[in-house]
C-alpha cells in the first residue's frame, strides 16, 4: 500500500529561494519550518533541527559523501533517507521535493486515523 503525500509549493523558482553560502535554506511549507539543501543537482528537505540537542541544521553544512552534518556535534544524516551516518543512532526527518514548471515543492505523507484510504 502506497502512502499518500499532500504537496505544498514553497517558492516560484529556484533562484527565489534564500540561498545561504552552504548551498541550504530555512522555508516554510504546510505550516511547518523546514530545512532544503542542493547536492549534486539534486533538491533535499529535511528537519528544521537537529534531533539530537537542536541545532539549526541549516547553519551546518553538507559533507562530500552527500550528509546533512549538524553545527553542533557534527552529527551526520543521509540527505535521502535521514539515518544517522556517524553511528549516534538518531533520525534526521526528511521529505519529498519536486521541481515543476509551476514551482518547487515539498510532500508530507498523509497522516491520521484514515490515512491509508
């Protein structure tokens, strides 16, 4: 069963986003404060803060293996699937991103009692 994903568009374009020198930015989709990232052509979205002692993750940086690292600690997270690379045992929240011609998108999945209708 396929889970459902409810999309949010954040900004027109790319080049409209608040880029800092890090290649990431703080936005704002479906009411929630979010953390997106470029690496290697690709758009990433994940946790605002850091699961660990909340660290703003966008103030870190992303290693060349493609993690999200932490200011903090330097806690490490896969930019695809949010696991914990440095071994700390933590998750890092991630969503689905689209680039569309009308904008740029981000998904939560659908949750709650009948979700999975």
């Amino acid at each position: 069963m396929s889970k459902k994903i409810k999309w949010h568009k954040f900004a027109d374009a790319l080049s409209e986003i608040p880029w800092q020198d890090n290649k990431m930015a703080i936005v704002e989709a479906g009411g929630k404060k979010l953390t997106i990232a470029l690496f290697n052509d690709g758009l990433y979205a994940f946790a605002h803060k850091c699961p660990h002692a909340s660290g703003i993750m966008a103030d870190g940086f992303i290693d060349a293996m493609g993690n999200a690292v932490c200011p903090l600690h330097r806690y490490k997270f896969s930019l695809t699937n949010g696991r914990n690379v440095s071994g700390e045992g933590y998750y890092l929240k991630t969503y689905a991103t689209e680039i569309r011609e009308d904008g740029i998108y981000i998904g939560f999945e659908e949750s709650g009692l009948f979700s999975w209708l």
